[in-house]
C-alpha cells in the first residue's frame, strides 16, 4: 500500500428491537492510509451503514456512519489502536406500529503484543 490507498471491510450486525424480530445491518469500514512512521501505519476509518434486512411486510430504513482511527504495527502486523464513533438510525414502519432506534457509540480498542 501506499499513501492514500484504502480498502474495505464489511461486518453483518444485528440491531436488536424490541417485541420483533433483530434487523440486519452491515457496517462498512473504509480504512485509509494517512502515512507511515516506521514502523507504524496511520490508518483514517469511514463507516457507514447499510441495511441488509429485506421485509415485504414493513419498511424499513437505516442512516448513520461515522469516523475515526488506527495505528498498525507493520513489524507484528498487528493494529496497536483502534478508535471510532458511530451514529445510526434505525425505522421500521410495520402495519400497526412505527419503530425508531438511535444508538451512538464510540469504540477504543488498545492492542498489547506479548
């Protein structure tokens, strides 16, 4: 890789709601080489979200993303910190009810090597 490279990653997640079934969403990450102070990588994360849950029965909706950070060891090839913060917003409009969940969260992971 180098400067400005990026690449991507997807993780399937579900949200959990209460009285229906938990929907499926997918948080892409979007990681971005920034620069390389051997030997450490700096990497900038995007995230956004997308809906993976089809149902013919409600509407469902999804919105949110956010932004953050990582350094990686290219020795250990081993990220060192991870940190990120997400907002989303979740509606399901179902026949007889209408369901918002929001969440915000902020996420900082440190990594040891033994």
């Amino acid at each position: 890789m180098k400067i400005g490279d990026s690449f991507t990653q997807r993780l399937k997640l579900q949200v959990p709601v209460p009285g229906l079934q938990p929907v499926d969403i997918f948080a892409v990450l979007k990681y971005t080489l920034r620069r390389i102070e051997a030997p450490i990588a700096f990497f900038d994360i995007t995230t956004d979200i997308e809906l993976a849950t089809k149902n013919s029965e409600m509407h469902i909706a999804v919105e949110g993303g956010g932004s953050g950070s990582m350094r990686f060891n290219l020795e250990n090839k081993l990220p060192i910190d991870y940190v990120t913060s997400e907002n989303m917003r979740l509606t399901m409009d179902a026949p007889e009810v209408r369901v918002t969940v929001k969440s915000n969260s902020n996420t900082r992971m440190e990594y040891t090597a033994k």
